[in-house]
C-alpha cells in the first residue's frame, strides 16, 4: 500500500511513520509513505497557502493554486491512489469504507487547513472527501493518521496474525467480543471458565455470544438483521425465547404476589 499526504506541516508525519505497526510495516516494505509540503507548490516568498473568503466571513480558505499542483504532482507518482480529502463534509468513516480504501491502487490524502478548501479542488481534483467523526479538529493531520493506521491493518502481512483484522470491532459488524490475559484470578474476578477449558467449539461459541451482547447493549445501531449471519441468528433467537420466558414468569409472580395481597 502507497500513502501520500498533502500537508503544509509535514513534519507532523514523523513520530507516526516511525513507532508502531505502521512503523514496523514501512520498515519491511509493506507500505510506503510519503509527505508532500503543500508550500512546496505555492507562489513567492511567504508560500502563502490561504487567503480571505470570497464574500467575507471569519478565518481563511486554503487557495487552490497550490493545492492543485500538489495534487497533480503527486498523482504522477501514484497514478492508481484514490485521492481523499478529509473535511468534516465528507462521507463518515467506517470499517465497509476502510476496506474499499484498503483494495485501492494508493491512497492520496489531503489534509485540510483553516475554514477549508477552495470549492474548485473538491469537485475537479477529489476522488472522495472523507470524515472520521462529526467534530471538529484543528486540521486533516491527525484524521490522515487514523486513515492510514486503519487501512494498514488490512494490509496482509502487516499484523502478526492473519486472523487478528478479522476478529477486531466492525470486522464482522460487530464490537469484538470480551477479552481476557493472565492472571486468571484478578482483584477476585476470574476469568470465565470457558475460556481457559480448551474447547475451541465452546469458546468460539462463547466469544460469538459475548459480541453480539456487547453490540447489542452498546451500538445497536451496527446490527442489521438481513446481513446477520445463520449462527448470529440462532444466538438472537434462543436469547430471545429466554428472555420471553422470564418475563412471562416475572409477570406471574408478581400476579401472585398481587393477588395474595
């Protein structure tokens, strides 16, 4: 995979190239990065890259000048990368989004700056503009950083384990299931036992249940029933006939109870 960055602070890039998985992949060759200095591209002494907003208003607008040249330049070094802007405008980030980013020739990705990028750039030069939440941060540097390291995951043979990408949060659509180390016995608490018996068909069992709890309970939003699959399914349904049982003994008791009364 061949990152770009189009920054006007590319030493920010770094630390980040240079600790971690990322790191380490850059370093066996899995992935190349590269910063472009978007002043590099800009006229005069001052390489000035901003400039008032037509029509008035508060901050600066990165002029297109020498954004465009930036791209361009960058595009002949990477002809097949995607070129993403990251602008709190753009499509939200997710794990679908990471995937098809994950399978493109390169990814360009242009950091925005002050109140935004000239409109021109985004609809000539902009493959996709891009969002990692709806907030608001100072620039696309640190959004560039959460791109890479979420699509270099994917990258094969950058994670230790082959199977690590597919077991994580939003892999398969949900949260990752519970997760436990030694020692056992923690401050009292221990370790459910299933975990440590060695039946692999119980414990991927286990692991199942404790995702779909865990995203049932926190992002319910992520569950869509038609792309649940078979033993998902299964898992909702049995949940759901115990729960219908002990509801319907609740109303019972307390039936009783009243009626004593």
């Amino acid at each position: 995979m061949d990152f770009a960055v189009l920054t006007i602070f590319p030493e920010m890039f770094t630390a980040f190239w240079g600790h971690g998985v990322i790191g380490r992949a850059i370093g066996e060759g899995k992935i190349t990065a590269r910063a472009v200095n978007i002043r590099d591209f800009a006229p005069g002494r001052h390489r000035s890259t901003d400039d008032r907003p037509f029509g008035g208003g508060a901050g600066m607008v990165m002029t297109p000048g020498p954004l465009a040249a930036a791209i361009r330049s960058t595009k002949t070094l990477l002809p097949e990368a995607v070129t993403v802007l990251l602008s709190p405008q753009g499509r939200r980030l997710d794990q679908g989004l990471v995937q098809d980013l994950a399978g493109a020739g390169g990814v360009i990705l242009v950091c925005g700056r002050y109140e935004g990028v000239d409109e021109r750039i985004c609809r000539e030069l902009v493959d996709l503009e891009l969002s990692i939440g709806d907030y608001v941060i100072s620039g696309g540097e640190i959004a560039a950083m959460v791109v890479m390291d979420a699509i270099g995951r994917l990258v094969p043979g950058v994670l230790g384990h082959a199977a690590s990408s597919q077991e994580e949060s939003f892999s398969r659509g949900l949260l990752e299931y519970e997760q436990y180390s030694r020692p056992q016995c923690f401050e009292g608490e221990t370790v459910p036992e299933v975990l440590v018996s060695g039946h692999h068909q119980a414990i991927a069992q286990w692991r199942l249940e404790s995702a779909l709890m865990r995203t049932l309970v926190r992002r319910p939003d992520l569950i869509a029933a038609p792309e649940l699959e078979a033993g998902q399914l299964a898992v909702l349904r049995r949940w759901h006939c115990r729960l219908s049982d002990i509801i319907e003994r609740s109303q019972k008791d307390r039936a009783a109870d009243a009626a004593q009364h």
